[in-house]
RNA sequence: UGCCCGAUGGUGUAAUGGUAGCACAAACGACUCUGACUCGUUUUGUCUAGGUUCGAGUCCUAGUCGGGCAGCCA
C-alpha cells in the first residue's frame, strides 16, 4: 500500500509553531497582507535533498495553515550551470514531497505565460505577475525567474534613471580588488560617476550584445565604504553570451541573485520570502533595492532560518557532486543519499520528510540533528502503514520431520497488528522451511531466545518446534536443522497457549521466491563527515550489502511503492528501477529497532 | 582583525518577565506469536560575569564560545 499520503500522526499533531510562524501569525491578525505568499525557489542545477524538504516543508506549511499560496519558482538567473534535466527532477521531487497534502497552495501559471506591463501609481514601469490557477494541467507550469527578465531589465533601466546604477568597465579581477576587505573600505570605480544618460546606452548595448563576457556590468550605486560588503556596489547585471535553457537565446545578459530575487517576490506578490541564514547578510541590499525602486508598498520581507544538518550524513551539493561524479555511489537516486530522490527509491514516506521538518522545528541556530531522529520518524510512519511479510536474508535450511513430504499446512499471518482490525492471509507450512541462520546458535549466548540444540522456539503464525539435530557438511558448516513441529499448538489448536521465549521468522522452502534484496546502512561512519579533511575517507564499506533472500509467496506480486515490513528484521520496498518480474529487488528502507543487537 | 547572527540535558526544540516542558537518544521495568510496537519509571540542561526587577532562560552591559559574509554562484 502506498504511504504517501499517510499523515495520520502529524494530522492529530498541534499545527507547528516557530519564531516564523509567529511573524506570519502577527502580519495575518493584523491584516497586513490580502494573502500569505511563500515561495520555494530551487535553482535548477542540481538535484533537491532532505535539507530542501525542510525549506519546502516551511514554506508550503505556512501557506497551507493560511491559506495562502505557495510558488515552485525556478531561480534560473545563470544559466551556464543550470539544466532542464534538474528542472524536471525538481518538480517530481516537489510534487511527490506534498502529494496530498498541500496542493491547494501550490500555484501554477499558464504555460508559456509572462508578466504583463501594468501601469501602477501612474507608471508603467511595474510588472505583476499572471493570473494564477490553482489546479496543476498539461498547460501549466511553475515559475521561473527567467520569464521575469523582461521586467527585471526594465526595473534596472529604472535604477540607472533615478541615478542607483552604473555601467562599471572594470574587469572582474579588478572588481574584486575594488572591493576592499571585510575590515577594509572598498575604492570607488573610476566609472561610477557616469551620466545617465551614458548609463541608459551602454547598458542597451550591453542587452543588444555589443560587449563581450565580463567587458561591463551593471552595478548599484551604493557606498564602498560599507560595513557589510554586499553593499559595496554589488552587480546587478553580468554579460554571458549563452543560451538559456528556459528563456532562450533571447539574452545575452543577466541579472545575479540579489537583483533577481527581490524583485521576482515582488513581481509574484511574496509576501515572505523565507531563506537559510547564509542569506542573512543580504537582506540589506534585498531591502535597497526595493526601496530604491519605490515600489508600491507592501513589499516581500526576507527572513532567515537555519538549514537543517542531519549526522552521519552530507548536504552540500559539492560533496554530493562529488559521490556521485567519482562513483562512490551509484547516481543521483542512490537510496544511501540523502537526496529526495534517493530518499524515494529507498522506500522512505514523504510523510516521513514531513514529520523530520515538523520535529526539527525552526531556528536560528544552526545544529546538528541526530540522524536517529529521523530513523524514528521513517518508522513511526512504516510502522503504521507497512504491511507485515515474512522474508528470510540469510537461509538456514529447516527439516521439520513429523511432517510428510507434499503436505501444506495453510496458516493465517496478520497483515498489520497497527491496523483496528487487522486483516490476514494464508502461508504454507511445509516439511521444509528457511529460518535466518542468525536465528540459529549452536552454542548460544547468556539470554539467546532463539533456537539452540533440544530447544523450542516457535515459528511465526505457525507452531512450536524442536530442535533435535543438526546435520553438518563435510567442512564443518551446518547444512540443515532437523526439528519436530508440535502442531498442537498451532492456531485453533489444544495448546495453541503454550509460551515459548523466542518466536522466529521464516518461509516454506516449497512455495517461497528468491530475491536480491539489497541492505543499506548509513553512507558514513563519523558523525560529521563533512567536518572531516577528507570526507570520502569516512565512507561506510559496507553501506550496501547485497543477499539473495527467501520471501514469502506473497512477495511475488509486489508493487512499487508499497511499503512492507519483514518481520523482525525492517521495511522494504521494491526498488523500481532495477526489479524484473524474473528478478525482484527490494530496497531495506530501516532496520527495526533493535534493543538486543546493542548489548 | 570589520559587519551580521546565534548559545536551554548527549541531540533537536518549548517556555513571549512568574512551577524549565516536549521529542529523540540512553538505562531499567511491564506487555508481547516481531528482542518490534505500546505502556511505565529514571538519568541528564538555561555559556560566563555584572546589572534592572518582588521575581530573569527571557530585558540591559561586557565577555566567552560557535556560525555566516569579501563569486560577474545561488
């Protein structure tokens, strides 16, 4: 069964409250805004991890509990690193991390569509963006910067006009070492002080392509003496003669970041413009240049959050890059990487993503949380939803001798305790069975509830059984266990009660399939990889383990997907990649909890 | 060394001048046809020093420690 949509626990959870929150609460009661807008502006150049589904989960909560909107918005403003194939995966990655859960607020645009020249305050220098429609069509699309460009180049033109911008000739070594030191005021470029007049040309030739890469800029005109150096004359507009994999060959310039930002909210109507802490020292210049431009009030407002660190794990798109480049991993959707795709294919719920951003909360703190809290809400979620199987890892042939070759004892097993009324299936009992070699110890160890010589253990949804002998190979390895079933205490029967300390898995030898079934565990051994010199030297070597598993008949018919439990050993789900009808490949989403293996 | 931000148990967070609470983790116990789940119990905390106040985790000052910022990246 699909879990996707699973948000039983954090329905009945008190909504979310943070320092946020409370902003955005104070402006509704208030009435400062007709409607809460958030947006989730990715760029598209590389693929979105559980970091962003933080992000994601903050700004498409808050439109949600106001029932506000929330924009998918592309911030494309530099194209040599950017690709439709990042777009694409961004969009599944965002559609799936909300699926039933915040649709209403996600907004789209018709497709194709652009900002419209408005004439607003008695100028026609503003742009709004296009009517909105709710509902997601094949003739729709999220938002991109780069169908602001248009507006965002005739909000420059504004700037030069009213004397805030200047067309710099300095070349980018010598920008930089005109910008001074942190400590150390920044000189004036020789070019500052040009007219407007010269100013409005040069930067219609820089649009018409008269200049090549980095010959001018546009840059504010701010104070280089500034404390905070993003207000030393930050650019405005780069040269790039190169095509745009959303916009075209249309331009040959284009607008950074913190020009493109602040007026993209603008044009979409944000009213929050929420980020990570690293953009915090932008603010001021997000502010100057909506100020600057005199824009009808009330402008969007940036505020910053600290991203989220999970241990045992790396965030970075360097570091990811990286893993995946030198092969360390196998692509992108590797289920050992904390991408959201990866995350997918390993079997983890969005649910699960949801509750990680829901207990984690919201600070400006920048810690590091522990990876088990994730785990507990990856099972939290598994446990309520996955249906119970029975799978064997490890096989350790079982002769149960009492019974007759051929026979089939059926036996009802519980799909799911969680459920209020659980439903069952049937399972074969035969002569022959698998139980995990694990489950089996000749010489136990002090407080073994598993099977050992002239011990009893019961099987799973079956009955009791005795071990009475165990037949070795030549080479001293054990080749099969021969056991008595007491089928009297199977259910329905006379000593149906009877108690026995360890109760095991297993599967018929007779009907059961064969799997790979591939065991991950986490992709490093230190807890802060990303702390260390070399990262990849902490890499986990046996993160992935591949067994050729016995499961249940059931398991035959299994989807993508769906999520199971195999008892007493953790979730799975088929991997939909590389599964055949000839070859089913499961993913081990987590283990159980497992309160024994520690000690 | 300039500017900005932060600091509450092992970890993440709450307490909005009035009993330091929650979750995870850990330990122990109960239950158990999953050594799971569930339930119960327990351990552990306000960076330091001053100040304001009847009262400070919260407000003020100074310090300490940690993070961020000097891309024609976002």
């Amino acid at each position: 069964m699909s879990v996707e949509n699973n948000d039983r626990s954090a329905a009945a959870a008190p909504a979310p409250s943070d320092f946020i929150r409370d902003i955005v609460a104070q402006h509704v009661a208030e009435k400062r805004y007709q409607k809460i807008v958030t947006r989730f502006p990715p760029e598209p150049n590389g693929y979105l991890h559980i970091g962003h589904s933080k992000s994601i989960c903050l700004n498409f909560g808050i439109a949600r509990e106001n029932n506000g909107q929330c924009n998918l918005r592309f911030d494309d403003t530099n194209p040599v690193k950017e690709d439709t194939e990042y777009v694409d995966a961004i969009i599944a990655d965002v559609k799936w991390l909300i699926d039933g859960w915040a649709d209403h607020c996600l907004a789209y645009k018709a497709k194709g569509a652009h900002p419209e020249k408005q004439t607003v305050n008695g100028r026609e220098d503003f742009f709004i963006a296009p009517a909105l429609s709710s509902q997601p069509s094949t003739t729709s699309e999220p938002f991109f910067a780069s169908d602001y460009f248009e507006a965002i180049y005739a909000y420059a033109v504004e700037l030069i006009k009213r004397g805030k911008a200047y067309v710099d000739d300095l070349t980018p070594e010598e920008t930089d070492a005109y910008r001074g030191a942190p400590d150390k005021p920044g000189r004036e470029s020789p070019w500052r002080n040009r007219s407007i007049a010269e100013n409005l040309e040069l930067f219609t030739r820089m649009r018409a392509g008269d200049f090549p890469n980095g010959a001018k800029s546009l840059r504010a005109k701010i104070d280089m003496a500034a404390p905070n150096v993003w207000l030393r004359d930050p650019l405005l507009y780069r040269i790039r003669h190169v095509a745009h994999h959303h916009a075209g060959d249309k331009w040959c310039i284009y607008p950074l970041y913190d020009f493109a930002h602040c007026l993209s909210d603008y044009i979409e109507g944000v009213t929050h413009s929420i980020c990570t802490l690293e953009f915090e020292v932008h603010r001021p210049l997000y502010d100057w240049i909506l100020e600057n431009l005199d824009l009808p009030r009330p402008l969007p407002r940036q505020y910053e959050f600290a991203k989220l660190n999970l241990s045992y794990m790396v965030f970075s798109k360097r570091r990811l890059i990286q893993l995946v480049q030198e092969k360390l991993v196998h692509g992108w959707d590797d289920p050992r990487l904390p991408t959201i795709s990866g995350a997918r294919r390993r079997g983890i719920p969005a649910s699960a993503l949801r509750k990680l951003s829901a207990t984690v909360g919201v600070t400006k703190f920048d810690g590091l949380t522990d990876i088990a809290v994730f785990e507990h809400c990856i099972r939290e979620e598994l446990n309520a939803a996955a249906q119970r199987r029975l799978a064997v890892l490890r096989p350790l042939k079982l002769v149960l001798t009492n019974i007759p070759e051929g026979e089939v004892i059926e036996c009802d097993a519980t799909n799911n305790p969680q459920d209020e009324s659980p439903t069952t299936r049937k399972i074969a009992l035969t002569r022959e069975v698998y139980i995990e070699t694990e489950d089996f110890a000749e010489v136990p160890p002090p407080k073994y509830f598993r099977l050992k010589p002239g011990g009893e253990v019961r099987l799973k949804y079956a009955c009791i059984i005795k071990c009475d002998e165990i037949v070795k190979a030549p080479d001293g390895s054990i080749k099969e266990l021969r056991c008595t079933a007491d089928l009297s205490t199977r259910a329905g029967g006379p000593n149906v009660d009877r108690k026995v300390k360890g109760t095991i898995h297993w599967v018929s030898a007779q009907t059961c399939i064969d799997a790979e079934v591939r065991l991950y565990d986490r992709l490093f051994t230190v807890a802060e990889p990303a702390a260390e010199e070399d990262f990849k030297k902490h890499i986990n070597p046996h993160s992935l383990e591949i067994v050729t598993a016995k499961l249940e008949f059931a398991l035959a018919g299994a989807l993508p997907d769906e999520r199971y439990q195999f008892e007493r050993l953790g979730y799975f789900t088929l991997d939909a990649k590389d599964s055949t009808p000839a070859r089913p490949v499961f993913n081990r989403t987590i283990t159980l909890k497992d309160t024994w293996a520690k000690k």
